[in-house]
C-alpha cells in the first residue's frame, strides 16, 4: 500500500514521462509550429511596417510570408551554386578516381592478408545484402521525404495565420487577464 506522498512522487514522476513521451511523440507537428511562431516574432516588424502604409493585415501577413519563403529560395539557389562551381575544381580528382579502388585494393592486400578474390567476394556479399535491403531504404526516403514536406507545409502554414492573429491574441488575452485578475 502506498502511502500518499509516496503517491504523489509517482503520480509527478508518471507525469513527466508521460509529458516528455508525449512531446518525442508530437514531435513532428510541434517543431513546424514552434519554428514558425519564432518566426512570426521576426517577421512582425515587417508586417507593421506594412501596415503603416495601409496595407491590410491579410496582405502584409502574406507579403512576409511570401517575402521569407523567396529569401530562403534564393538562400538554397546561392548555396546550389557555390557548390556547383566547386565541381569544376575537382576535375583533377576524378581523373585520379580511377586508379583509386586498385590502390585500395592492393592496400587491404597487404596490410589485412585479403586476397582479392575474397575481397570481391565480401563486396558481391555486401551489394547483394544492399540490393534485399533497398525496399526499407526506399520506404524510409519517401518516408521522410513526405514528412519533410508535411513539415514545411505545417511551418509555412502556422506562419501565416500566427502573423493574422497576433491583435485577435492581444485583445483576448487582456480581457481574460483584466477578468481573472484579483483586486488586492
């Protein structure tokens, strides 16, 4: 039998491991939305900025959306095409690529004592272990690319309606906090 703070301790510790549960579990759907509410905190200033020419909030809320989401797209083209110009400083390195795998070979030769027949015996073991395998490794690609897409629909999407409802929150949460406050 227990006693009651020994009911309340696993009572609180239940609590937090549930809690922390709960949170790994909904992961995915509070990351967006957490990320897109900082974000709106960091748009808003364009926003007002916006308003102050009398743009509607509507509007101002997807110009800044619209506005981030074209930096980003130019963010990942700038770095596309940095990385793109270091290919051509590599050339030199794939010429070398080919004498790579017979010096590599001849490498384990004689530091592990492999001969190369059993060399290409444990590589046609591996690809053919790779090859069963590819259906998992072609599940959990979409799979995650589906979820990167969820994800960023989920991000974009919170932007929006957070940089909307930012003057609903502040008149909702005086009248609540001017009702529930105790007069001292």
């Amino acid at each position: 039998m227990m006693t009651p703070f020994s009911q309340k301790y696993f009572y609180f510790i239940a609590n937090i491991l549930l809690t922390g549960y709960i949170l790994v579990i909904s992961a995915t759907l509070f990351n967006p939305l957490l990320a897109a509410l900082i974000l709106a905190l960091a748009l808003k200033p364009f926003g007002t900025f916006l308003e102050k020419f009398k743009i509607p909030r509507l509007l101002a809320s997807l110009i800044s959306v619209v506005t981030f989401v074209i930096f980003l797209g130019g963010l990942i083209l700038f770095f596309q095409a940095q990385i793109r110009s270091i290919d051509f400083k590599l050339g030199h390195i794939s010429q070398n690529m080919i004498s790579i795998p017979s010096h590599i070979q001849s490498s384990v030769s004689n530091f592990l004592g492999i001969s190369e027949e059993q060399q290409t015996s444990l590589l046609n073991e591996m690809f053919t272990i790779i090859i069963k395998n590819s259906t998992v490794l072609f599940n959990r690609t979409l799979s995650f690319t589906t979820a990167l897409f969820a994800s960023i629909s989920i991000f974009i999407i919170a932007l929006f309606f957070s940089l909307i409802i930012e003057s609903f929150l502040k008149i909702f949460y005086s009248k609540w906090l001017r009702r529930n406050t105790i007069p001292i």
